[in-house]
C-alpha cells in the first residue's frame, strides 16, 4: 500500500513537472509569438522611417519679418534698398501681394512701410512677432529632418526656400514655383488678444508658434501633388488628401497626429470616438459619390464644424476619414510604396482594397 502511495505520488509529481514544462514551453511560445507579431507590427508601421542624419537637407529660413521690422523709420529708402538686394525675388513678390504695389514703385512702397512701422495698432504685434521668432533654429531642424524625408523618397522634387514675412494680418501663405513664406505675425498664440478682431474664433487654435512647422510642410506636399479625378467626387477628394496627409504622417513621425490635422486633443478624440458614426453617416447619406461643390466644400473646408455630420464635430471631417482610409490601406498592402501611393489615382479601387471598416 505505502509502494503504491509512493508511486502515485511520483506519477503526480512527474505529471505535475511535465505540465509545467508544457505550461513553460506554452508561455515562451506565446512570448515569443507576441514578440515577433509587436516587432512585425512595428515594422510595418516603421517601414518609411529613415536616418535622417544621412543625405540630410538643411533647411535655413530666410527672416524678411525680422529685417523689414527691424527698419530704421528715419530712413526708410536706405532700408529699402538694402533689402532690395537681400532679397532680390521675394521683396517683388511680397509687394505684390501683400502690398498690392508695383514692385518697381520705390516711393509707394516706402511710404507704406514707414506707414506700417509706425502705426500704433500694429507696433505691439511687430514687437511680439520679433520675440516670438528671435530663435527659428527649432522650426529649421523640424523642416529640415521632414525635408530630407520628402527628398529620400521624391529625390527628382525641388524643394522650396522658406521665408518669413509680417502682413499686418492680412495673408498667412505666399508661395511661387521657387518658395514658400508663411507670415509669423499670425502666429503669435491662440490667445493673443488682438486676433480676436481679426479672425474667427475656430482658427484661433492652430495660429501658435508650434504650428509653423507642421504648416510648411504641409504647404510644400500640397504644393508638390495636385488632385487628379476627372469625376471629382467627394471620395477623390477625401482620398487625395487623405494621401498627403497620410505623406505628411511619415515625413513628420516625431509630430502628434492631432497636430498633423491641426486639430485640438479634444477634436480628435471626439473623430476617433464616433469615427464608425462619421463613416455610416457618409454612407447612408449617399455624400460619397456627390460631386455638388458646395457639399464637398462643407467636408473639406475650415469651418467651425463638419455641417453633414454634426454641429458638435471639428471641420474638416472629409480628410480625417480620408487619411483613416489611405492608413487602412497602406497597412493592409505593404507592398505599395511612396510614391506608387501618391501617384494613384484611382481611388475608387483604393478604398475598395483598404479594407476600411471603422
């Protein structure tokens, strides 16, 4: 009896260590299998990531805010011609647009100047716009790591020059075939007082010294891909920006992507939250398809809120489900790259093989 005890008991004893060798070799398995599904999975999501110390584009912005605003108002005509040949190509461009004055009217253009520089509205914005923007070097090392990333993947792109510029609030972007110049006056904080005459409350957020990054490059890929539909459909449209944005995403990785969207942390939880919502509403109003301009504009376009969808919604709701789309598909065909994205237009079949189902 006491034999058979013992012997149970081992039987026990090696069932119980044999489990454990099994219940050890499951759990190693296991690991090992998340391991590598989390490593794949990052892979994928990392697959554009490059070193961006290789090949690297160095970006310096050139400060006609800083060296118009800097003017000496006893006498403008020698400060104007010294900038006249700092900036031999920009300064026409500049009075052009944002003076509408010929660029070749010294006279004119110096008195507007003096008039601006002295103006006493404006004075406490050109002092805070130098303040804000004495040191630019962070916002040339972002554009600068984002512009080696669109030069790895679209080497044959030419990539502009960046200015700053002030316009009295009066244009934040001047781009031609050679640059593009954002204005720093209009980017002095979503609380500085004197924007509240000037703009729309639901602009407010993204006029910050942190956006500036974000919107030069966003500027230049918009500016280097133009949308192709002979249809012209909400969906083309959606898709297409989707596409940049999702661009935008890789050459960008460091950035949030609710400061990609320029969208506030509260805007694009309430998307993420109700994005099958968004979606089904789309569907069943049968917007998809629409080619009425004006609808499109209410998906597409700035605006307080997604009008179609809901009065509590951020705008521009018709890019975000875009770039939720393009994402699905760039991870579901890992074979597709950069430039094969961009270069589709077909956008029908691009949703069709994304898969999406939010």
């Amino acid at each position: 009896m006491q034999i058979y005890i013992l012997r149970l008991r081992f039987f026990i004893i090696r069932i119980f260590k044999l489990k454990t060798k099994m219940k050890t070799k499951l759990i190693l398995s296991t690991c090992i299998l998340g391991l590598s599904i989390f490593l794949s999975s990052c892979n994928k999501s990392n697959r554009f990531k490059i070193d961006t110390s290789e090949n690297r584009v160095e970006v310096k912005i050139h400060r006609f805010d800083k060296d118009m605003l800097s003017l000496d108002t006893t006498n403008i005509k020698a400060g104007l011609k010294k900038l006249y040949a700092t900036y031999p190509e920009f300064l026409p461009e500049f009075a052009n647009n944002i003076l509408d004055t010929a660029a070749t009217d010294t006279q004119a253009i110096s008195h507007l100047f003096y008039k601006y520089l002295t103006d006493k509205t404006f004075a406490p914005v050109n002092k805070k716009t130098l303040q804000t923007f004495q040191d630019v070097s962070n916002i040339e090392k972002q554009v600068s790591d984002a512009y080696t990333y669109i030069h790895h993947y679209f080497p044959e792109v030419k990539l502009p020059e960046i200015y700053f510029y002030v316009s009295g609030f009066n244009r934040a972007v001047m781009m031609n075939d050679k640059f593009i110049a954002i204005s720093t006056d209009l980017y002095l904080g979503s609380n500085y007082p004197a924007y509240k005459d000037y703009t729309y409350e639901y602009m407010l957020y993204d006029m910050r010294r942190e956006c500036v990054a974000t919107d030069l490059v966003s500027t230049t890929l918009f500016r280097m891909f133009v949308m192709n539909s002979s249809q012209y459909r909400l969906m083309d449209n959606m898709l297409f920006r989707g596409k940049v944005m999702y661009l935008l995403s890789i050459v960008m990785p460091n950035e949030k992507p609710e400061d990609l969207m320029g969208y506030t942390p509260e805007q694009w939880k309430w998307s993420t939250k109700y994005e099958k919502e968004i979606w089904a509403a789309i569907i069943d109003q049968k917007d998809l398809f629409s080619t009425d301009i004006q609808l499109i504009r209410k998906y597409m376009n700035d605006a307080p809120f997604t009008a179609p969808i809901s009065q509590e919604s951020p705008g521009r709701l018709g890019t975000w489900i875009g770039w939720q789309i393009v994402k699905s598909y760039m991870e579901k065909n890992t074979q597709i790259s950069l430039t094969d994205l961009m270069k589709d237009n077909n956008y029908q079949k691009m949703l069709e093989d994304s898969g999406y189902k939010p």
